[in-house]
C-alpha cells in the first residue's frame, strides 16, 4: 500500500501534468492567432502599400498635366503657381 504522502506526491504530479499540459495549449493557441495576426496586418500592407503607388502615380500624371496645360500658353490662376 502507498503511503500518502507518495499518493499526495502523485496527485501533485499529475496536477503539474495537466497544468503544463494546458499551459503548452495555450501558448499553442496564442502562436496561431498571433500568426493569423501577423497575415492580415501583411495583407493590409501589401494593399496600402499598392494603393499608395498608385496615388503617387496619379499625383505624376496630374503634374505632367498641370505643366503641360501651363506650357501651351494658358494663364494659371491668379495666385497659382508651379511649385513642384
């Protein structure tokens, strides 16, 4: 027969099992949303990233336009001027 302190022992080891057990679980599941995290903020880059070149695009054309209407001869605005 077992004495019990080896079965209060026991039942602290087995407690310590199932704690590290949840433990790992958890970390487990923490990793996974942080890489689901990790994908969306990715994702969000990547299309600000797409959205802004094609702004900085649009901002080149819309110069090119304002020079070239400017260089054929038609008066800017009073005030306006070609600061770019």
């Amino acid at each position: 027969t077992e004495s019990p302190e080896r079965l209060q022992a026991e039942r602290r080891r087995l407690r310590n099992r199932l704690a590290a057990s949840r433990c790992r679980r958890r970390k487990l599941e923490r990793i996974a949303r942080l890489e689901q995290r990790v994908r969306g903020l990715r994702a969000q880059n990547a299309a600000l990233a797409a959205a802004a070149a094609g702004l900085r695009a649009q901002v080149r054309r819309l110069r090119g336009s304002v020079r070239d209407h400017a260089g054929s001869g038609c008066p800017l605005p009073h005030g306006a001027a070609l600061g770019f």
